[in-house]
C-alpha cells in the first residue's frame, strides 16, 4: 500500500511527482530543491542551499512523525562537484553515527537551476502512530 505524504514545510512539487510516499515501513522522499517553502526563493550560496535542502526533508520526515536524522539513504545531487566539502559540512550537522548510506554525484542540470538537491529513505519505526 502506497500513501502520499504532502507538508507544508516543503514547497509544494513541481511536477507530476509526490513530495514523498509512505510505503512498506518507509518513507520514500522525492528530491528536496533549495527553495523556501515560504517565499519560492533559492539561497545564494552552497552551504545555505544544502541547509534548506536538508531542512526541507525535515518538514516532510516531521508530517510523518519520524526525524531525518533516522533516514537509512541519502542521495545527494551537485550541480558542481566542487560543492563538495561545503555541502559536506552542512551536511555532518544533521547526521550523527551511525551515518546514513549515501550517495553524491554531479549532474549536468538541476530543476530550476539548483546547485543542489537531495532525497532520502527513511524507515517508520513500529511504536510511531500510523498517520
């Protein structure tokens, strides 16, 4: 059984696609750009990008009563591999060991011209209410 997760504390999808799907014990996110959900803005730097990516997904593991910070998968999409270490170190500030599995690579082009973008899996444990 598949059950669309919508928050308003991601922006909303811009395509035919859901912000995330709950399925099987799991949490299945659609990629997370670095846009404000309030305001439709991109940051301007990497690191602030990363950040709003990272607190997007947040939003959307808190509709589902789980924290990110649990997610057992991470996809990470650069527009430019050299982002890297910046990106990395945002990135250590939300995950503690054990660090999630993940995967960062460079793409040629991100949905609005994004530097970044990022998504993830993340499991439902047993004693979180069902929504």
């Amino acid at each position: 059984m598949r059950q669309q997760i919508t928050s308003d504390k991601a922006p909303p999808a811009i395509g035919p696609y859901s912000q995330a799907i709950r399925s099987n014990g799991f949490i299945f996110t659609s990629g997370q750009l670095p846009m404000n959900p309030d305001t439709g803005g991109f940051p301007d730097n990497i690191e602030d990008q990363a950040r709003q990516c990272l607190n997007n997904l947040e939003g959307i593991a808190f509709e589902c009563g789980v924290k990110l910070s649990d997610a057992v998968k991470i996809s990470i999409y650069l527009k430019d591999i050299n982002d890297f270490e910046a990106m990395n170190k945002v990135y250590s500030t939300y995950f503690k060991e054990p660090f999630p599995a993940r995967v960062t690579f460079q793409v040629a082009v991100l949905p609005l011209n994004a530097g970044i973008e990022i998504d993830a899996i993340i499991p439902v444990h047993s004693n979180i209410k069902e929504i």
